[in-house]
C-alpha cells in the first residue's frame, strides 16, 4: 500500500468532489455514494437531449455507472459525462456554470496579456523603424 506523501489528488471526481486516494482507490462511503446517485444526474442528461437513447449510447454516453468498473474507469466516464452535460444537472449545474467562467475569465485575461504583450513589441518595432527612417534622411540630406 502507497504511504500519504503530502501530495494533493488530481484524481477527482468533479462536481461531486470525492478524491481517488492515495491508495488508488475512492474511498467506500464515496464510492456507494456515487453509484447510487450518479443516476439521477446521468438521468437527467438522457432525458434532456433530443437524441434517442440508443444513438446517445452508440455515441459513448451512459445513463449510469457501473458498479463493476475500477474506481479510475468510473473517474473516466464520471468526468466526460460531467465536463460534458455537467450544465444538465440539476445538483451540479451552478458549480459547472461558475467553472466554466472562471476558466473563461482566466483564458482571456491570459489572451489580454498576449495581446498587450504583442502592442508593446509592436510599439518597439515602430520605432525602431522611426529610428531607421530618421537615420536615412539624414544620410540623404548629407
């Protein structure tokens, strides 16, 4: 068995916020937990698409989770469903509107800082080539 390092879990659940822990595995309470509701969520998606069930099944989305399935296989299609449909859950829908914003947020003001980051090198440019042009009528003039 892995001993605790100290290091955070990325392994996790989202919208649910259960962690895979350091021994690879979530933990029982957690696990019952998600099996028995997970249903109601993957229900609501089904029910709330205007596809029929068997094209959403053939497209690789599920109604429920297997309770046969590893803990990181249930993480798998835990997160596809949710980072997917997460918007058409009732119990996760304001934490996977206020994810996506913040990561929006976080995209553009990333995309603001290149931008700014590309006038200034472009200020610089301008007057280097100024420079250049002043430098030239001088010789011209001589």
């Amino acid at each position: 068995m892995k001993k605790y390092d100290g290091t955070p879990s990325k392994k996790k659940f989202k919208g649910y916020n259960f962690y895979i822990q350091c021994n690879d595995k979530l933990s029982q309470r957690n696990r019952e937990e998600l099996i028995e509701t997970s249903s109601n969520h993957l229900g609501e998606v089904f029910s709330s698409l205007p596809c029929s069930t068997d094209k959403m099944i053939r497209d690789g989305l599920i109604n429920e989770l297997d309770k046969n399935l590893t803990d990181f296989e249930l993480l798998d299609q835990w997160n596809f469903m949710y980072d997917s449909f997460g918007y058409l859950m009732s119990r996760f829908k304001n934490q996977w509107e206020r994810e996506r914003i913040k990561s929006f947020k976080i995209q553009t003001f990333q995309n603001l800082e290149r931008f700014e980051e590309f006038v200034d090198r472009v200020s610089k440019l301008e007057g280097e080539i100024m420079k250049l042009k002043l430098k030239s009528n001088r010789l011209v003039n001589i």
